[in-house]
C-alpha cells in the first residue's frame, strides 16, 4: 500500500469531500498595469500574458517589474495566492495559472484572478490544470475571438479537498512527476539534435558526392 493509500484510509476513510472554490477562497480581480509600465527595477508583477508564456506552474521570482508609484494603485497577490488568467484567444489557454510563493507581494494586472485560499497553492494549481477543472470552466467560458471567464463564477466551481496531509503527498508525487517529464523533454530535444545533425550530414555528404 502507498503512503497517499494509508494517508486517505486514515485521514479520510469515507472519501474525499468536494467543496465550492467561493468554500475554501476568496476571488479578486487584477489591477490595471500594462507592458509599457516596466521598469527595469522596481515593485515585482505578472502580467497575464506571461502565464501563457513565460512562467511554469510556481514562481517565486518575477521577471518584470513597475514603478512603486504606479504599484500604488495596483491589485496584488501574496505568498501562496494563485494567479488565473481570465482572457485568452482560445478556451485550452483560459484559466491557465500560477502559484505565486515568492515572501513579498506581487502586482497583478488585468485580465487576471487573484485567487486567496487556504489550501495547499500546489494542489490548487494542479487540480486547475486538470481534465476535471477543464470540463468546468469550458461552461464557464464566453466569447468568440476572445475566451473569458468572469472571475466571479469561479466561486462555484467544486473541487476534491481532502486533508492537507493528502494534499501534500499527492503533491510530492505531482512534483517528481513534473520533474521527469522535464528530463525526459529535454534528452528528447538533445536526441532530436542529434539526429537532425546526424542525418543532414549524410545528406550533405550525398549531396556532396556528385
């Protein structure tokens, strides 16, 4: 029996509850910052464009930074919240999130969730980017050229919460799981290259050869 088996026996032997998100969190909208506000060293902040493309699945570190003056006026996330961007042009990219664990606050800009619960940031994420969340946020979702969720229906998505010893094993499991496709990614583009290289040099040799 696995240690996530003997955890749910013990812990939660009639099963796992679900609960309402709006049960377990508060949901709030972001500020209103935009690219051109970057400076080069400053107040740390997400804009919600780099979910899609810039950061995983948990930073503690952010890449850009704005002004403290325009920080002021700003919406932000504190270690923990989750960061949900609510706008996108297509629904598989809608809802894509980030656990902020950095110690100070962050600057959230438009177009975002700040989602602050009281659950384990990880297994929140992790549940947010699985086939369960999708099937509920695709009747969520509204727009044609641009997909949106409002913030505030995501109060009544529903979600396992099993308790937070449960929810840190799976995951620790998660974790290493994340950590081997990382691996496995990276030797698949070391062997593409390799091949690649491989075989445009018997192809140059062909073509070489007259």
């Amino acid at each position: 029996m696995s240690r996530l088996d003997e955890l749910i026996q013990e812990l939660c032997p009639n099963g796992v509850e679900e609960k309402r998100l709006g049960d377990i969190a508060t949901v709030s909208r972001g500020g209103n910052f935009q690219k051109k506000d970057y400076v080069e060293d400053g107040v740390p902040c997400i804009h919600y464009g780099q979910i899609y493309t810039q950061y995983g699945l948990f930073i503690d570190k952010t890449i850009s930074f704005i002004s403290k003056e325009k920080a002021k006026k700003q919406k932000f996330a504190v270690k923990n919240d989750v960061v949900m961007a609510v706008t996108s042009e297509n629904i598989d990219d809608v809802c894509k999130c980030v656990a902020w664990l950095g110690d100070e606050a962050v600057a959230i800009s438009g177009h975002t969730a700040i989602i602050h619960h009281t659950i384990n940031p990880k297994y929140l994420v992790y549940y947010l980017h699985s086939t369960m969340f999708y099937k509920q946020k695709t009747k969520l979702a509204h727009g044609t050229k641009v997909i949106e969720v409002t913030p505030d229906k995501l109060l009544d998505i529903t979600l396992p919460v099993p308790p937070l010893e449960v929810q840190s094993e799976i995951v620790r499991i998660l974790d290493n799981f994340t950590e081997l496709t990382a691996e496995l990614t990276a030797r698949k583009k070391q062997y593409e290259y390799y091949r690649n290289k491989l075989l445009s040099f018997s192809v140059l040799n062909k073509s070489g050869g007259g």
